[in-house]
C-alpha cells in the first residue's frame, strides 16, 4: 500500500483553496454587515454566504482527496 504522490498533490493544492475560502468569506461577510444601510449589503452578503458554504465543502473534499491518496480508493462491493 503506497501513497499516491499525485493524489496527494492535488489534495495539498486543494487545502490552499480551501486556506483561502476560509480567509475571505469572514473578510466579505464583516464588510457586508458593517453597511447594512448600503444597497449592495444583499448581493455581498449572498457572496460571503457561499465563499462561507464553499470553504466547507472544500474542506470535506480535500480531506477527502488526502485520504484516498494515503489509504487508496475505497472498493465497492
């Protein structure tokens, strides 16, 4: 059972997406409730909401990804 270094690259770039995601949907959900009285406070709020839903769901999938590289694809019977 070796690991596959190229599974395992992907995975590390896809926790530099997900590092990413992380930092700037607070940043974008903070300026969307700091102007509240602005009239873009609705479209940037829906964008810092799924940078917040995306930076979960990259996380899942590089931990994912990291898995499968170190322990192989799971067989399905």
């Amino acid at each position: 059972m070796r690991t596959d270094k190229a599974l395992l690259i992907k995975g590390i770039k896809s926790f530099g997406y997900t590092a990413a995601t992380m930092f700037i949907a607070p940043v974008v959900l903070y300026q969307a409730f700091k102007n509240t009285d602005k009239p873009l406070f609705i479209p940037v709020l829906i964008v810092g909401l799924v940078l917040a839903g995306l930076a979960i769901y990259l996380g899942f999938r590089s931990v994912n990804i990291v898995m499968d590289a170190v322990f192989g694809k799971k067989k399905r019977s």
